[in-house]
C-alpha cells in the first residue's frame, strides 16, 4: 500500500489521511484472509446487548444478500470522501473485490458498484496457468532440446520445474485464444552443475505481458569429469575402433 497514509483510528477527513482504491483493494484482500473478519463482514444483521438489553444492528452494506454471491465488506461516508464500497463477491471460481469511491449518493454508489461487478464476471474468467506450464514444459522435455554440459559426467541432463507463483489468474475472455507459451534456456552449461540449478523458464504470455512463469531446473547435481572419466573415454574409444 504504497499511496496511503492513515493518521486517525476512525477515517474522518484529515489532511494526512489518504488512500486509494487499489490499496483499499489490496488491504481487503489482506484482511479477507481472517476468518473472523469474513465472518463479520457478511452478516446482514444481529442482536447484541447493552446493559442486558437487547439491540437489533443491520449492515449498511447494501448489497449483501441483494446481489449474487456478495460476501462483505464495508460502506463508508465523510464529508470530502464521499459515499464509497468495497465489496467482495464470488461467482463460481472468480472471486472478485470492486471499491468505489466518491459517489454523490448511495443509490449512485450502489449502481455504480453493480456495474464494476457485472463487468467484471461478464469479461473476466480464470485462466489454469499451472496446466499451461506443465504442458509447455512436457512438450520441450518431449522434443529433446539439447543442452550441452561441458566437462561434464552426465552430458544428459534431466529437468524439473520450479515452483509457480499462481496456479490460476484471472484474465480477459476476449485474451483466451491469445495466450502462448515462451520457453528460454541457456543451451551450454559448464560442469559442475549445482542441483536445482536454474538452466530456463516457461512463461505465459499475452502479447508481452507475463502471466505467469516457472523456472527450468536441473534435477540433479553433475559434476566435473575427472583424469579418471577422460581415461575411461579413450579406453571406450578405442574398443570402438578395434
């Protein structure tokens, strides 16, 4: 959260009181991480007591239980910062959080969030990169592009993947049939080769913008020949010959 400033515990307007709407989005996310506070954020309404009487709250978000898979999270209003929601939804495997900010009115601040949320499920899906990776990376392993190891005891390296940030991303429909595999590789190492040694990557592209990516490792350590291997060579050699 790089471009807020929170000087107050309750929000009033304040000059060294700033945020934006990526970090509200940012600090959503985070906090949607607690179980209790996934909790609160999606009850509509309960009772609790003061002084052994009872007192019915209701949320003020007025989206929840309204919309379609709205789950938190919270309304806010001052002066100078306007009518603003963050909210919080999940339609299937896309889960999304929209935060408007500024509006004239709560009936425009409702309108305005339904629209975020509506163009986000109509354009936007969950793309698998894992498989994309997997597959990509199969099918280089398949081809048998070669690397040479100089000096080297195994001139036939094997490979493994490195781990991948995001099995899954969200991505634009429209960019689907644009995604394309890029694979990158050094094509000569120089023995000894450390376990885990990264030799390439996969990476998911659209145009040239990355979604995803994965280092090509080597499986296991190669080490340096030595007299003895070289020994062993000429012998070999010069069987073949005879």
């Amino acid at each position: 959260m790089k471009n807020s400033h929170f000087s107050t515990p309750h929000g009033l307007d304040n000059d060294d009181h700033y945020t934006t709407a990526t970090d509200l989005a940012l600090l959503t996310a985070y906090a949607l991480q607690n179980p209790k506070f996934c909790e609160i954020v999606k009850t509509q309404s309960t009772t609790i007591y003061i002084n052994n009487q009872a007192k019915s709250i209701n949320n003020t978000n007025e989206l929840l239980g309204h919309l379609q898979g709205v789950y938190g999270v919270k309304t806010g209003f001052t002066n100078k910062a306007g009518r603003c929601l963050v909210t919080s939804v999940k339609r299937g495997d896309l889960d999304i959080i929209s935060v408007v900010l500024g509006a004239d009115t709560k009936t425009i601040r409702t309108q305005d969030s339904i629209k975020v949320i509506e163009y986000a499920f109509n354009n936007f899906e969950m793309f698998n990169i894992k498989d994309r990776i997997d597959a990509a990376f199969e099918q280089w392993v398949g081809d048998e592009k070669y690397i040479q190891v100089i000096k080297g005891e195994n001139e036939d390296p094997e490979f493994i993947l490195g781990n991948i940030q995001f099995d899954e991303i969200p991505i634009n429909k429209k960019e689907e049939s644009e995604v394309e595999a890029k694979i990158s590789y050094r094509e000569v190492l120089t023995a000894p080769v450390a376990e885990n040694q990264v030799v390439g990557e996969v990476a998911i592209m659209v145009d040239d913008n990355t979604l995803g990516k994965a280092d090509i490792l080597i499986k296991n350590e190669i080490d340096k020949k030595d007299m003895i291997d070289y020994v062993k060579e000429l012998i070999s050699m010069y069987k073949v010959i005879l």
